[in-house]
C-alpha cells in the first residue's frame, strides 16, 4: 500500500517501512522511531544490485543510532519496533543471546531496504537437522534470503577485537552460512546476509581487513552487512532466561510418594510375604 505522499506500508507490519528517507553528503540516512540509518548512497545500491546476482561477494558498512529513550532498556525498544521484529523479540529462537540482535536486525533491514519478514529461526526447517542454522529468512525485492546474524566485540565494552578474531568469527559465520544453504529445505537460498554488528568504526575496520583475507569459495552467495551500533543494550545481551523457567512435565502414570506408601500398604500379599520370611528364619 502506497500513501499519498509515495511512502510504501507494509501492512503486515502496521508501520511505514520506508520512513524518513534523506540523501545528503553522498548519503542516504533514514529515521525511524528506533534509530537512525546511514548508509552511503553508492553501498546502499549496490547492496539491493548485488542480492539479485548469485556468486558475487560484497562487503557494506552502515551506522546505526538507536532514539535516546531505548538505549538501555528492552521495554522502550520493543514498542517503536515494526510488528515483525517485535515478533522476533518476543518468540524464542534457536538458543543464545541473540534476540535483540536478531530484532535489530531485521528492524534495519526492513526500513532499510523494505525487508519482509517470511520464516523465523524455529521456522526454518533443515535435512539433516544437526547443522548449521540460518536466524531468519526474508524477502527483498521478490527475492528470498536467507538472513545470519552475529556481533563482533570484545569482552568488554572497552576492549576492541582484533584481525585474528574477526577472522575467526567470519570463517565459522560463513561457513556455516554455506551449509544452512545446502540443507535448508523450506527454502532455495540463491544468496544470503551475514549482519555483523560493532561497536566501534575500529571495529568495523578489523572486520573489513580480515574479510579481505577470505577465498573467494568461503565468501561467495553472501552478502556482508557491517553495521556500527551505539545501542550497548544489543551488545550486553546474555542468553539468561527471560521468565520463570516452565516446570518439567512428570511422566504419564508416574506416582508420588504419598502414593507409593498407600499402594504398599494395601497390598495383599504384604501379610503372606511377612510370615514367609519369619518362616524361614
């Protein structure tokens, strides 16, 4: 659907997917009511170019700045988030600390680049399903993705990663996107995204050297999107349980020992196995 003044709304998740759209300084900056976007305008095309062409790898880089009044608190996050990436906040995933990463993720992409959102991570279905899964999946354009997230960080909030961790990460990241691909059966990926978030623009900088360094067959049919977030609350994220844990279903027919006591004390045979035993004694 289409607003008078040419703004696209996706209906299914209730707000603008395009909203507040600029071009300025060779950018293209975007605010919404979670964040703001920048992106260069010649990344920014050649990000939507580069998802149609299967085989061809590209690195982007984007900043993201989240509304002052949800930097650190998940309660004010979640209701300026379109209605998919609400979802994806809510509803458990695979396991992890992932949710508002994952969130985030697919927040950007969808004001973005108007992304919609078509499977959840517990959607997505695998053959054999012991691999490597892919968080999301998308579509952009007409054509359908498969989206991994991942963050790119040291331990601390201070500490900056380095080439041969960001190496790391993106040898494990990518080549577990080249296998969710083989084995996803709900979809055909022709490409997918691997969305790395920092801290930092150092950050980004190690990540974008080490990227450098990677074969040709590890990086192909993946589109790299490297974003620079200020939203530590995405970053400290711990995969600790959200609520009371559900209590363990007891098994079918199984007794407690109120029970127990009650059945061995009315069983018939109790008196004849006493005085069988003080027989032979």
């Amino acid at each position: 659907m289409t607003t008078a003044s040419g703004q696209r709304i996706d209906q299914r998740d209730g707000l603008d997917s395009s909203a507040a759209r600029v071009h300025a300084f060779n950018s293209v900056i975007i605010l919404t009511p979670s964040c703001s976007i920048l992106m260069s305008l010649e990344e920014n095309m050649l990000f939507v170019a580069f998802l149609g062409c299967s085989s061809i790898a590209l690195l982007v880089r984007s900043e993201c700045q989240p509304v002052t009044s949800v930097r650190g608190c998940e309660d004010e996050l979640a209701p300026v988030l379109c209605r998919s990436a609400q979802r994806m906040l809510l509803e458990d995933n695979a396991g992890g600390s992932s949710r508002i990463s994952e969130a985030m993720s697919f927040e950007l992409l969808h004001r973005a680049f108007r992304a919609s959102l078509i499977c959840t991570e517990m959607e997505l279905k695998y053959w054999p399903a012991n691999g490597s899964m892919t968080d999301y999946s998308i579509e952009i354009d007409g054509i359908c993705l498969g989206v991994s997230v991942t963050r790119a960080m040291g331990r601390r909030p201070d500490e900056r990663i380095d080439e041969l961790a960001a190496e790391a990460l993106l040898r494990k990241k990518l080549s577990g996107i080249l296998r969710s691909s083989e084995t996803c059966i709900t979809h055909s990926f022709r490409k997918q995204i691997l969305h790395i978030w920092v801290r930092t623009c150092a950050d980004a900088d190690a990540v974008e050297r080490a990227y450098s360094r990677m074969e040709p067959l590890l990086v192909a049919n993946t589109v790299v999107l490297l974003t620079v977030c200020t939203l530590e609350l995405l970053f400290a994220e711990t995969g600790k349980a959200r609520g009371p844990k559900l209590r363990c279903r007891s098994i079918k027919g199984a007794k407690d020992e109120a029970h127990l006591r009650v059945l061995q004390a009315s069983d018939p045979t109790r008196c004849n196995r006493h005085k069988f035993m003080a027989s032979i004694t």
